[in-house]
C-alpha cells in the first residue's frame, strides 16, 4: 500500500477580491493568486518550490500551513486538509521564515525553545535529548543564553531551525531559510538538511531565491510562475527544458574589435574581455581564438540554473 | 530655511495619510468628553459655582482639553526620536547639517497644524453639537487663545524632545517617560480642571509646565483672564516654552559631543 | 524588557499611579458634591474598587489582544496560526507582565476598605458573591476587549477605536451610572451590559433601589450577562478568525 503523501494537492487554487475606488463606487476585481495546480510530494523528499517574485508561491506556502484558506481544489498535507485540522497539523509540521523569526524577541534561546516545547507539548525527556541533539548539529552551545535579538542572521537562522525541528516535525517547509547568510552558514545549513533528510526522513519543501541551494540540495523542482505549474520534475530535466547555451569569455590582451569566431556569436565586450555565445561544438572556437589573437585568459561558462529559469520566464512572459 | 518649511510640509502630509487613525482619535476624544462632560455635570448639579467655574464652563473646559489633547501629545505618543536614540541611528541625525531640534520641531509642527484642523476642531464640534459648550464671541479672545494654543504645542513639543533624549544618559527611558506622560496630564488640568483641587494644591500644580499646556489656554478660552492677567500668563507660557527650549538645545549639543567622542 | 529593572519597577509604578490618580479624581468630586446620584464618596469608591479591579484583571488576563492589528501588520499573527495552539491564548500571552498587577493591587485595596467602610448589610449570602460578581464584571472587561479586537479581524487599523470602548468603558463604569442619566444606564445595561461590572453589583452590596427604574432581579443577572458577552465574544472571534483565513488579509 502507497505511503500516505507528505502533500497532495489537485486542482487547487486561491482568488482574492480586491474592492478598490472611492468610498461610494467600489469596484471589485478577482485576482487569481493560483489555479489548477496538482502535485505530489512523497514522504522523504526535497522539494524547491520555485518562481519568480509575485509567482504565487507564498500564498501557496500559506495554504499548505493552513493560514490561507483555498478557494478551489484540494489540498491534503500529511493527509489533513490544512484549513480544517490548522491545530493538528501545526503539530506535525515545522515552519522556518526566512525574513522574520517564530521565536521571542527578547528572550534567550534557551527560553525560547523551552517555550516552543511547551507550546507543542513535547515532554520533558525527549526535549532534553532532542535539544542536545539539535545544539550539536546546529552548533548552537555559543550562544543558547543570548536573547535573540541580539543574534547574528546566521545564528537566528540556526535558532529557528532548532524551534521547528525540537518536536520532529513530519514535514519540513522553509521560506527563503538561507536568505542573507554568508556562503559559510549557508553551507552549514545546507548540510544539516541533508542530514536531517538522510536520518528522519522528514519531507522538506524549500522556496529560495539562492540557486544553489536547489542544486545542492534538492533532486526535485516544483516551478510555479504566474499562479500556475510550470515545471515538475528533476534538475536536469529543468535543463533541458529551457536548454541555454554555453558562453565563452575571453579576456584578450588589450580591447579589440567583437571576434568573429567559427561557432560563436559576439554577446558583449566590455575592456579587453569578450563574452562570446557558443553556437556550435567549443574547441575550434577555443583553438582559433589561440591562433589569430592576443589572449591573456579564457573560460568556458556553463548555463546555471540562473540562466534557465532566467530564460524560462522571459519564455513565457 | 527652505529646508525646515520642506520639513513641516512633510510632516502635515505623513500625518494627513493616517486617517483611520484620526478618524479613531476624534472618537476617542469625543467619547471620553462625554464621560467627563457627564460626571462634571453631575458635580456642578449639585454645586453650581466652583472656584469661579460653572456647569457650563466645566464642559467646555472637558470639550477645549480633549481637543488640545493631540496637538499638544500630552499623554504622547513620544517622539520617534527616543527610539534612534536607543537604536543609535541618532548619529546619522548628529552629523547632518541641519539642528536635530529645529529639524525635529518643524516635523512636530507639520503634525500638530494638520491634527489641529482635522482633530481638534471636529472633537469640539461634535461636544458642541451634543452639549451646550460655551463658544468665545470676541476676536481678541480667539487671537489670545491662538497664541496661548501655540506656545502649548511649542511647550509639548520641548517636553517630547528632551524626553527623548534622555536616553543618552539614562539606559532605558521607557519606564520613566510613560510615567511621566502619565503624571503630567494628571497636574494639567485633562484629568479634572485645577480649580476642582484643593487650593494649596492647585496652585503648585498651575506653576508646572503641563498645566500651561491645558489649564491656561482653557482659561483664556473661557475667558477667565482679564488684559493684565492674561498678558502675564502668556509671558509664563513663552518662559516655559523658552526655557525648554533651550535646555533641549543644550542637550542636543551635549549628546552630539557624546557621539563623536564616544562613539554613541 | 526583563532586562531593565528598574524601567519594569517604573511602569509598574506608573499603571498603579493610573488607578491612584483617578482614585482622587473620584475623591476630588465627591469632596465637592458629597452625594452624586444619592451614592456618597464610600459608596462611590465601592463602585470605583469593583470597576478597577475588574478592569485591571482582564486588563492582565486579555489586554493584549488589543494589538491584534499590529501582529496582523507585521506578520506575527501568522506566526501564531503555525503553532498548534489558541492564536487568541498567543496573543493574550504575548508580553505578559506581571507589571500589569500594578493595575490591580490599589483597585484591590480601594476595594477592600470601600467593602469594610461603605455601611454593608453583611449577610453570607452577600460575602460569598462578591467573587462571583468580580469573576463576571471581568469576564465582561474580557470580552469587550476580545469584541474590540475581533474590530481590528476587518479593519487592521481600529485599534483605538476599539480602545474608546474599553478604555471609554472603563471611565463610565468608574463612577455610578446613574450619574451620566437614565438613557446611558439603559444603554450600559442592554446594549452593552458595563452596567453589570460595577453598577449593578454596587446596587445589590448596598441593598439600594435602582434610581434610575430598572427592576431590582437585575442585579442576580450579572454572571448571566457575563456569559452572554462571553458567547458573543467567541463567537466574534471565530467569525473573524475565519474571515482572515479566507481573505489572506
């Protein structure tokens, strides 16, 4: 028998109404955030939720918690439906915001967190370990005792995280967790994700403006634009969906005229370097720039992730 | 000087864009007028003559202080100021070419002009449509009671910028000002008008300066001072205003050495 | 806040001031008058004691739902709704203070020597209601805290219009309603039962006749009225509660 998913949702779809105008002619006007979106998430896996600004992800994000209700379609998260059992669920799932923190202001971590365990009733024993278990992989001992808000990002980040997992949540959502984190903590994050995935199989769903947080992490995209699914499926897959070229940049001894080499097309130039557009197979572009020019450098870019989705939505705008 | 009329003009427009919240002061205002209004009636029911104040002098003094009550922020809310101050975004402010306290009196200034057209009026129009209020008739009456009404926006304004920058030199203001914010209204004439105390009292509480940012300018409102009194009572207001004043300036110079030599 | 001491003493200090200031207002008054609506200075400082501290403790208990709005603005209220807990249990938590105590204790006193001083015809039947009636005239200050905030469900701004009626309420039920005449009495009984926080239970302790006509069986009503507001207070609630949910703000 199938395990239950960790989120299904069929058709779902969310419209506001917006009354704008003067106090005695309002008009209304049906914005629709969402429609039509289906998808699954198995128990266990990483998923990104992506999209451009305005795509419709958080109101997506706020359905799944529960906060927002849906206006069509249905939604099962841990096979609940999120706007009737909003207590039940918030018990088995864990909630990380990026751009504002789920603990208080002025209390210390410690307190916090004790807090927190009260507030999902977690007894007594299994906090104890749980919270040693959370301080060691999160690196937390340095500054338990320090009210949060004078935390670093990093460290608020960190602390936060410890808040959602202390009751070994099911289902993992995280928005934007590594928004502002330098290269070194968001590493470690990173990491202890991974971790927590591999030992729990907790489900973590992650939205994220950091691309490398998807390549590092996730094997699946979920890509929403414009209130609808756009691509499901893995990163590769994204790839070739919106295949984009490979450039090659040449950093020439001094500023020349755009080059004219066999399977490239001139981009720009800016100085002495040349970003050069690779229609054709790389080695005789690379082997006749060599041989007629001055060259002080050269590298071949491969198409990330930003330059996909970049091009994904120019597409479809 | 352009700058501090820019400054004003900014102030009246931030605070003409909140208006759900003027909209809520002004009822506010008028729903505890009333409550007053109604114990003062009351009272004077069963004495009417106090201390020179009848029925309807008392509810005109209720109608006059609500309304003086958001010009002058004398319950507050405090100056933004005090929260840089503790924030320590103070110090941009410092090394700005403009004086922090002209800077921030034209801003109050914008805010106390538009809460006196869109506040102040309506809270004694409406105690004025429910109740018999008592409206001045002399012109030199109404010139009196504008200037007395300015010099106690200028006196709430002075009081507000050194509470606020108290936080230089005190670790945490908050509890000290909401007392005070608390307490001072209390001598002012907003609780009770003065002449409902005891006389010792009274007069104690009239020489401090938050009685002469309600008590006085409803007196002259009311009519209660004759030419030589008057004059003198706005002279005390000007002192106070003055005094003030000053002091904040003083203030200002002082914490901006603080900053540069400190470090903030 | 905990940090600072001495600012937590001084705020303290400053809500008892609030209840202490207004306590000699109501003093200052009946200095003058000696009898307001047939109730003396002791009679009235009954009423004051009892609206008080009926209004300190909800004040302790509920108060801070009143910044609904703020937490709806800044993001937290959805904070809240990921917890698997009463987001209305969250907010009246949120920065609890024991300082808010500050408001209780001097309305406790007054109340307590108005009770000794005010010429009671102590019966046992008369002591043992006197929880009752403080446990009702605080459910009522709960819930017209609660509806208040239920305004701001709709309306993110109406704090301080939701403010005019507690706090507006708190003012009128400091002083004895018959003062304020008959229409405000009926309005504070029916309409908004205030009246059933200090009025009425003032009436019964005295064993006075109601001087503005209502029939004397009102006042064995007040837990009655209390568990009506309550009603209603839960049920706006969840209607607003709903209401946000299904508009996203």
């Amino acid at each position: 028998m199938p395990a239950t998913p960790a989120i299904h949702a069929q058709d779902l779809g969310r419209d506001f109404t917006l009354t704008t105008g003067p106090l005695l002619r309002r008009t209304r006007r049906t914005i629709t955030a969402v429609h039509g979106l289906d998808f699954t998430v198995a128990p266990g896996e990483i998923v990104a939720y992506l999209g451009p600004n305005g795509a419709g992800k958080s109101t997506t994000m706020k359905m799944l918690t529960g906060i927002l209700t849906p206006t069509r379609g249905h939604l099962h998260v841990l096979g609940m439906r999120p706007a009737r059992r909003r207590t039940a669920l918030a018990a088995r799932i864990g909630v990380v915001f990026g751009q504002r923190t789920t603990l208080w202001w002025d209390l210390p971590l410690r307190d916090s967190l004790a807090l927190t365990r009260h507030l999902y009733r977690v007894p007594a024993a299994t906090h104890t370990a749980r919270l040693d278990e959370l301080t060691h992989a999160l690196d937390l001992a340095g500054f338990l005792h320090t009210p949060v808000r004078q935390l670093s990002l990093g460290q608020r980040m960190r602390g936060d995280l410890a808040a959602a997992l202390l009751h070994d949540p099911d289902l993992l959502v995280l928005d934007e967790p590594t928004i502002g984190l330098d290269i070194v903590s968001k590493t470690a994050i990173r990491e202890f994700l991974l971790n927590l995935n591999a030992r729990r199989n907790t489900t973590i769903l992650l939205t994220t403006h950091d691309l490398s947080d998807v390549e590092r992490l996730c094997r699946r995209v979920i890509l929403i634009d414009h209130g609808t699914l756009a691509y499901d499926g893995d990163l590769d897959g994204l790839h070739a969906l919106a295949p984009a070229p490979r450039t090659l940049i040449v950093d020439l001894q001094a500023p020349a005229d755009p080059l004219d080499l066999p399977g490239t097309r001139h981009l720009r130039s800016q100085g002495p370097r040349q970003w050069l557009e690779l229609t054709g197979a790389p080695a005789p572009a690379i082997a006749a720039a060599a041989a007629h020019h001055p060259i002080a450098d050269l590298t071949l870019h491969e198409p990330g992730i930003e330059d996909v989705l970049a091009r994904l939505y120019r597409g479809r705008s | 000087m352009r700058l501090y009329r820019a400054v004003f003009a900014n102030g009246l427009r931030r605070y003409s864009t909140y208006r759900a919240a003027t909209a809520a002061g002004l009822l506010t205002n008028t729903v505890f007028g009333l409550i007053n209004a109604g114990v003062l009636l009351a009272l004077f029911h069963a004495r009417p003559h106090i201390n020179g104040y009848d029925a309807t002098d008392a509810i005109t003094h209720v109608f006059v202080t609500q309304a003086l009550l958001a010009p002058t922020a004398i319950m507050g809310p405090p100056l933004d100021l005090g929260e840089r101050v503790r924030t320590g975004d103070i110090a941009t402010d410092l090394m700005r070419p403009a004086h922090p306290l002209a800077w921030w009196l034209a801003d109050d200034l914008g805010r106390a002009a538009f809460q006196l057209a869109f506040r102040s009026a309506p809270t004694f129009a409406a105690g004025a449509l429910l109740l018999p209020l008592d409206l001045p008739t002399d012109p030199a009456r109404w010139a009196a009671f504008t200037t007395a009404t300015a010099l106690a926006v200028l006196i709430g304004f002075a009081l507000r910028y050194l509470f606020a920058l108290a936080g230089f030199w005190l670790l945490d203001t908050r509890g000290l000002t909401s007392l005070l914010f608390l307490l001072g209204p209390a001598f002012s004439g907003v609780l009770l008008p003065l002449v409902l105390f005891p006389d010792p009292l009274a007069a104690t509480m009239r020489t401090l300066p938050w009685a002469h940012m309600i008590q006085f300018p409803v007196e002259v409102f009311l009519g209660k001072h004759a030419p030589p009194d008057l004059t003198a009572g706005l002279a005390r207001q000007a002192a106070w205003a003055a005094a003030l004043l000053a002091l904040g300036a003083l203030a200002t110079s002082r914490a901006a050495r603080k900053v540069v030599v400190q470090g903030g | 806040m905990a940090q600072y001491p001495l600012s937590l003493a001084l705020l303290g200090l400053a809500q008892s001031l609030s209840v202490i200031v207004e306590l000699i207002a109501v003093l200052v008054v009946f200095g003058h008058a000696h009898t307001l609506a047939g109730f003396t200075a002791r009679e009235a400082l009954l009423v004051y004691g009892l609206a008080g501290t009926a209004f300190g403790l909800a004040d302790l208990l509920i108060g801070q739902v009143e910044r609904l709005g703020d937490h709806i603005r800044t993001g937290t209220f959805d904070t809240m709704l990921i917890r698997p807990a009463s987001p209305l249990v969250q907010l009246a938590a949120d920065e609890f203070s024991p300082r808010r105590l500050g408001k209780v204790i001097p309305a406790l006193a007054c109340l307590t020597w108005a009770l000794a001083t005010a010429g009671i015809d102590w019966t046992l039947q008369r002591a043992l209601t006197v929880p009752l009636l403080l446990a009702s005239g605080a459910a009522i200050c709960c819930a017209t805290w609660i509806l208040g905030a239920c305004l701001q469900f709709f309306i993110t701004e109406a704090r301080q219009a939701a403010n005019s009626i507690t706090y507006g309420g708190k003012a009128l039920t400091e002083y004895p309603l018959a003062v304020f005449g008959t229409d405000t009495a009926r309005w504070a009984t029916f309409a908004l039962p205030l009246a059933f926080v200090s009025w009425q239970p003032a009436l019964y302790l005295l064993d006075r006749p109601d001087p503005t006509g209502l029939p004397d069986q009102l006042r064995h009503t007040a837990p009655a009225a209390a568990l009506l507001l309550c009603a209603l207070a839960a049920l706006a609630w969840r209607t607003g509660l709903r209401h946000y949910r299904s508009t996203g703000s």
